[in-house]
C-alpha cells in the first residue's frame, strides 16, 4: 500500500510540477491561456461568452431537449437548486482599501500539494448525452489547464498515456459491500495511479427527478446519448426513471465503520463528499478521514437542505483547520469563489459549468470556463485588496440579516 501511495503522490506531483510539493516555496507549473488577438475575440464564437452564464444558452441550444432537462434539473420542487444561488445573495463583501494587489496569486495548497488555482471540476454522470467521449474530453480539458478532475472513471488509458490530469475515483458505495469487495476496489486504485479516494455519501439512493419522470428519461440515455431515430422520436425507454417505487436496497449501505475500515487499508487520501453537518463533520475526523467537501449533489438528491454555501460555516468550525474543507454547489461566479474561501473552503467544485462549455464547444469549452472563472477571481481578488488566497480572512465577508 505504501508503494502505491508513492506512486500516486508522484503522479500528482508531476503533473503539478517537481516543485510543487508542500513545503516548497516555489510553484511547478502555471497555466497561462494565450491571449487572443482583437480579431479573434470579434470572431470566434468560443470568447463571446462574457460570463459563465453566457454558456447555458449556447449549450441548451445545441443539446436535446430530455439532455437539456437532465443536465439543469434538481430534484422534487428544486427548492436547494434555486437555494444553492441564492445563499450567495445572502454575503456582503467587505473589500480592504491600498494594498498591493500588482501581482494576484491564486496558487493553494490542498492534501499536501500546490494547485495553481483553487478550482476543481467535479464529478458528473451521463456526459456522453452532452458531447461523444464525454469523460475523455473533460479530462484532456483539465489537463490542459491543469485543474484537478474528480472523475467516474473510464479515462484509465489517458490517465497511463501520462497525458492526463491527476484523478480521484469517485464510488456511490457499490463496492463497499464487504472488506474484500473494500480490498479489491482499494487495490485496483493504487494499480492505477489513483491521487485520492473521493467518497460520495449522498447517493444511496436516487432522488425523484421529475423533469426526468416527465420525460421518461433512461439513465442508460447517459452512456449512449439521447437515441433519436430519423423523425425525431425517442424508442421506448427501458428502463425510465418513475415515480412511486417504493425505495430499497439489496444489501447494507456503507456507513461510519466502512469508512474506518477504508482508512485502515490504505494510505490513499480519503475525501468525503455531501457533508452539510458539523455532527458529521466531526465524525469524518474521527474516522481518519483526509478531508471534507460540502455538497448537496448540485440539488440533485434530498431537496429542502438549502444552499452549500450555507452550510459551510458550521462544518468549517467542526473541523478546526485540521483537515480541509472544500465545497460545491452553485457556483457561477469570481465573487462566489471568492466568499466561499473568505468562509473557510479550501478549494471551490463546479459541474453545470463545465458541462455547458462542453456542450456549446467541447474541450475548447471546458476550458474557456475554466479560463473566464479563475480570471474573475483574480479580478475580484484584486478589487477586495487581497492579492493571494491567505490574504482571504473571514473579516472579507459579512452575513446579510
């Protein structure tokens, strides 16, 4: 096992750069987009977008419309989607006046390794219903740009070609079933490389999507794509999501003790993803867990649990600063990034962001939005008086009443 951690601490490191590893001052590796000539930004599709919002429009005007649905929806009445923006609403900026903002220095260290900005792409099924190869094309994008993709999987060869991003499995619980099922998964992703376990909690169960009731919509659609004969129409789906199945599992669901026996049988990073209590904030310190990110699925599984955004405070001061926390849901903006870090993230996850640009463009998309959202934060940073991320304190933000 401990060969295995090397291997995927060497990975990691060198795709961030020899130099990047805590402890070292320097930076490994800085993305810079060539700046695009005037003619360009006249002409080329790609740059008119002026914010991340611009790319929904593009992306729904090219997807159909059962993909649109799935990619946007929540679930049940969409209350903790519509909550995941607001919450930002909710925090006022308080910007610190003459200080020397000349250089902006987004680079952060999380699980002992340097990032060039504090912006990771999460994890996301059914990608090929918004582009071919979906999962592929989101990795070749990331690694360009050198942010960190949480992955489902499938990029096994990108990832051996070493033309691609450092990667962390992300698993709903299937293979925790038993120690040796534990065993057999931890094995497997130290073999590949692996830089860290990302545990997804809220997902035992599938939530009621309605948009994709309504629609009749197949998960498998996620895979395949939406199967449009030549007059348009959609086969008989399957198996279609519905409404009015009683929920049940098979076998046990994992709980405190898996995570506990997952720490006993690997070195690996391990990263619990949908904390929203400070209880369990708590219980992820006892279990040895690497760290935290808060996240309500993007609004896609239990409704009514309000925006991540708000509960960041209490799982911050749960932790004490003895492990990071990161967080996403409903991210949009620079000044989004920017409050949830004056809050105590660590690091900021975003999925519909990067799946509109992938939709609209593909990998030149992912990366656009990528490009525009570090760059807002780097302007907002300079415009609050904090030129890298440890001058972002919680003094920058006040909670609106």
């Amino acid at each position: 096992m401990r060969s295995g951690r090397r291997t995927a601490l060497r990975q990691l490191a060198a795709w961030v750069g020899g130099s990047a590893i805590a402890g070292r001052s320097g930076i490994g590796w800085a993305y810079q987009a060539s700046e695009p000539s005037i003619e360009q930004y006249l002409t080329d599709p790609l740059l008119q977008p002026a914010s991340i919002m611009d790319f929904e429009p593009l992306a729904k005007a090219k997807l159909d419309p059962l993909a649109y649905d799935y990619l946007v929806g929540g679930s049940e009445d969409e209350v903790s989607l519509r909550d995941n923006r607001a919450g930002f609403d909710r925090i006022i900026i308080r910007p610190k006046a003459l200080i020397d903002v000349h250089k902006i220095d987004l680079s952060v260290e999380v699980l002992g390794l340097r990032w060039e900005h504090p912006i990771f792409l999460c994890p996301a099924g059914g990608k090929n219903c918004f582009h071919q190869d979906g999962e592929n094309t989101v990795a070749r994008a990331a690694a360009s740009a050198k942010t960190l993709h949480i992955t489902n999987g499938g990029i096994q060869k990108l990832v051996e070609s070493g033309k691609g991003p450092a990667w962390w499995q992300v698993t709903t619980g299937g293979d925790f079933r038993t120690p040796q099922t534990i065993r057999a998964f931890v094995k497997r992703l130290e073999d590949q490389g692996c830089g860290a376990i990302c545990f997804t909690t809220d997902i035992m169960y599938v939530s009621h999507r309605e948009r994709n009731i309504r629609n009749k919509f197949d998960r498998a659609w996620g895979e395949t794509g939406i199967p449009r004969d030549a007059q348009g129409r959609v086969p008989q789906p399957r198996n279609p999501e519905r409404a009015g199945l009683y929920p049940s599992r098979p076998t046990a669901t994992p709980t405190w003790d898996t995570v506990r026996e997952l720490r006993a049988m690997t070195q690996l990073p391990i990263v619990l993803k949908g904390i929203l209590r400070a209880e369990d904030a708590k219980l992820c310190l006892e279990a040895g867990v690497s760290g935290i990110i808060v996240s309500n699925h993007g609004a896609r599984q239990l409704d009514h649990v309000g925006g991540t955004i708000e509960a960041l405070p209490e799982v911050v001061a749960a932790v004490e600063g003895k492990i990071p926390v990161m967080i996403d849901g409903g991210f949009r903006r620079g000044t989004d990034i920017l409050k949830a870090l004056a809050l105590g993230a660590r690091a900021v996850g975003i999925a519909r962001p990067y799946l509109f640009g992938l939709a609209a463009f593909g990998q030149p998309g992912v990366e656009r939005v990528i490009t525009l959202l570090r760059t807002e934060l780097a302007l907002d940073m300079g415009l609050a008086g904090t030129p890298n991320i440890a001058a972002i304190e919680r003094s920058l933000v006040r909670i609106r009443n």
